[in-house]
C-alpha cells in the first residue's frame, strides 16, 4: 500500500525541518557552550515531542499504517543513532576535543550524516524500485552487522580509520586545536590542526552506520519520505543527547545486544518479504514463496520498542550492581581501627 500524503504536507515538512536544523546550526555557531543538564532535556524533549506530532499527522491526513511505519523507523533510526553517538565521544575522547569544540563537531557530524543518509536513501529507493532481489541482499547485510554489533566498541579507544593513519603520514599534522580551523602556520610552515583528522573520523564513522540505517529502515518501510524524515528526526537533538547522557552511554552495557537483536530481526523480516515477493528464477522457479510470512508493522514496533526496553533496564541494573559492588569493595578496603 503506497503512502498518499498531500503534496503541501511533505514540502512543508521538509522546509520546516531543514529551517530548525539551521536555527540549531545557528545557535551552535553564535551561541557557542556546553548546555545544562536541564536545558539538554528541554531540547531533546522537544525533538521528541516533535517526531510523535509528526507521526500523529501522518495518522490524520495519511493511514494508521504508515504513522506506525515512521515511528517503527524512527525508533530503529534513533537506536542506531544513539550508538553512533558512542562512536562519536570515543572520537572526541582519543583526539581530546576540547569541551568548547565539542558542540560544534557534533552539528558538523550530524549534517555530514544527513548527506550521506539523504545519497543512500535515494539510492536504495532507486534499488528497491528496479530490483526486488535487492532485498536478500539488505537482509543479509543486516545480519552480517547484527553479529559484528555484538562485539561492540572497544572500552578504551577506536582504531584510526585507515584515511586518518593515511593523511597522518602524508600530511604534518599539529598537536594543538585552532578553533575549528583546520589549516594553521607553526614557525612559518603551514600544518593541518587535529580537526580534520577529527571530522574525517566522524565522516567516516558516518559511512558505516549510513550503510548500516538504510537498509535496517528499508526493511520497515518503502516509503523514500517516511524513510528521510525518520532519518532526520533520529539526528535532531543528537547534540543535546550527547551532553544529557554523557557518561550514562558507558553504563547502557547491554545496548548493542538490543540493537543487534533490533537489526537481526530485521534481517529475517527483509529475507521472508524477498520470498514473498521472489523473481530470482533458481528460488522457487521465480515465483513468490507462499509460505514466507509478512511481518506487521505492529509487530515490528512491539519488538523494537521491547528490544530497546529490555536492554537499557537491564544495563541500569548492572551499572547499579557494579557500584553497588565497587563501593562494598572500598567499605571492605578501608582499615578498621579499635581503641586498644
């Protein structure tokens, strides 16, 4: 069932959407500091309010179906985010960012981010349109990433992208930060600042997870508008979520099972729908394979929204377990002395 929205509804929500990421690249630009822990709050409350609005006038001016199909991509998008945000302070942490940069590499990432999931979206619709085996090969890709998601990010630092170890051999690079120039004169010799080492890390780190989203909210929705403005509504607000998290990032343990269990599942889902819509000739003689179910879009929402439940209770409670543990640890520690 194709997605029939009037024409003044997606172009407005485009313009309204490109005009709040440029009042936030603004501010980011003009107001440059590290937000409260309250006003963080304030402002992802408000991406989120704004995204359930959204799917509320799909629901009223399109079908239930497709308000569900958004929210199933947006959460699926929002988790994929959350992790590439990880991704992004081991970043910061290994070039040591200063706390005022912070900011402003962040927007920098997030709309290098959206360009390149803006160029995948376009390609995967062209893909999807012209080729339904395309499905086997999304599907099978989301496993293949669900598996590596398992394990993980290493707790101390990331390897260098092999473009970073590239242009740190080709090119001098200076150990102090510029603001965020990227080219600066030492002792009358032009250098490179560690910035653009910084933002060649964050675009590449974007590349991956780019490859990783799109075929994950493919496998939810065909729907190229669905698909974009989920994408962009998991990316606004991922500035403020960085500073409301901070370290809690490190204590959600259990995230990537969730999100791996998110992606497997989605595989599976992209696997039954390419059998059920089969045209290669050495499956089935080319004709579509009855038996492979359809999984619902209800269905897909209940196991992501389960999914991510699951794994951030169960990472609080071992955060809570660990403490618990290293403080009776430091009581056991600390001499006892009597008064003989």
């Amino acid at each position: 069932m194709q997605l029939e929205l009037p024409i003044w509804f997606e172009v407005s929500s485009l313009i309204v959407l490109t005009l709040i990421l440029i009042a936030d690249l603004y501010l980011v630009v003009h107001r440059p500091h590290v937000p409260s822990m309250r006003e963080a709050g304030l402002w992802v409350g408000f991406y989120v309010a704004l995204a359930l609005l959204f799917a509320l006038a799909i629901l009223l001016l399109g079908d239930a179906e497709h308000a569900g199909q958004f929210v199933a991509g947006w959460l699926t998008e929002y988790s994929l985010s959350i992790d590439n945000l990880f991704v992004f302070i081991l970043i910061m942490a290994q070039f040591a960012v200063p706390k005022k940069l912070q900011q402003e590499v962040l927007m920098i990432g997030i709309i290098i981010a959206l360009v390149l999931r803006g160029v995948f979206i376009l390609l995967g619709a062209a893909l999807i349109e012209n080729f339904s085996w395309i499905f086997y090969f999304f599907g099978a890709f989301l496993l293949y990433t669900a598996i590596k998601q398992l394990r993980g990010h290493s707790e101390e630092s990331l390897e260098d992208p092999w473009l970073v170890r590239m242009v740190r051999r080709r090119v001098p690079v200076s150990k102090e930060y510029d603001g965020l120039k990227f080219r600066i004169h030492h002792d009358g010799v032009p250098h490179f600042t560690p910035m653009l080492l910084v933002l060649i890390a964050i675009g590449t780190t974007d590349l991956i997870f780019a490859l990783d989203s799109i075929p994950a909210i493919f496998g939810i929705t065909q729907s190229a508008f669905i698909v974009f403005t989920a994408n962009v509504f998991a990316l606004m607000g991922l500035r403020q979520l960085y500073f409301l998290l901070g370290g809690l990032l490190e204590r959600l343990e259990y995230l990537k099972f969730g999100i791996a269990f998110i992606l497997g599942f989605i595989g599976v889902k992209l696997f039954f729908h390419a059998l059920h819509v089969n045209e290669l000739s050495f499956i089935n003689g080319g004709h579509p394979v009855e038996w492979a179910p359809e999984i619902s879009t209800w269905t897909s929402l209940g196991v992501i929204i389960g999914a991510m439940t699951v794994a951030t209770i169960a990472s609080l409670i071992k955060a809570r377990r660990d403490a618990r543990s290293r403080g009776h640890s430091l009581s056991e520690e600390v001499p006892h002395f009597t008064d003989d």
